[in-house]
C-alpha cells in the first residue's frame, strides 16, 4: 500500500469531493422540487382564475339588478307623479 504524503491533505480533497457532491445533489433536489411544484402552481391559478370570474359574475349580476332596481324605482316615481 502506498502511504500519503499528508493524510490531513488527502482528507481536505474528500472533502472537497464531498462538498461538491452536495451541491450538485441539491441542485438536482432543487430542480426536482420546481417541477412538482409547477403543476400545484398551474392549478392555483386556474382556482384563483375561477375564483375572479364568480366574483365578476357576482358583481355584474349585482350591477344589473340595482339598475333593475333603480329603473322600477324611477317608473314608480313617475307613475305616482302622474296620478
């Protein structure tokens, strides 16, 4: 067997290794977890999507009925002033 000049280097360059391992595993992890996350993103905005166009519906469904409302109100008044 052939013995090391410096253990304490040879041990510095393992650990070099190691930490570039790491990196590169986390990275990898990194890239990993975006692309699970990508579809859970695509559905919250299709819910928030959703979500906007009830609340349209709602408020252009409100709009028409206080015209309605303000329409019944004006012939109303009409008609009182015309009796």
């Amino acid at each position: 067997m052939k013995q090391c000049k410096n253990p304490h280097e040879t041990y510095l360059k393992g650990d070099k290794l190691r930490k570039e391992r790491l990196a590169e595993d986390e990275k990898r992890f990194q890239e990993q977890l975006k692309q699970l996350e990508q579809p859970k993103q695509l559905e919250q905005l299709k819910q928030l999507e959703e979500g906007y166009r009830n609340m349209a519906a709602r408020f252009a469904r409100l709009g028409n009925a206080f015209k309605n409302h303000q329409l019944r109100s004006n012939n109303q008044e009409k008609e009182t002033t015309n009796e």
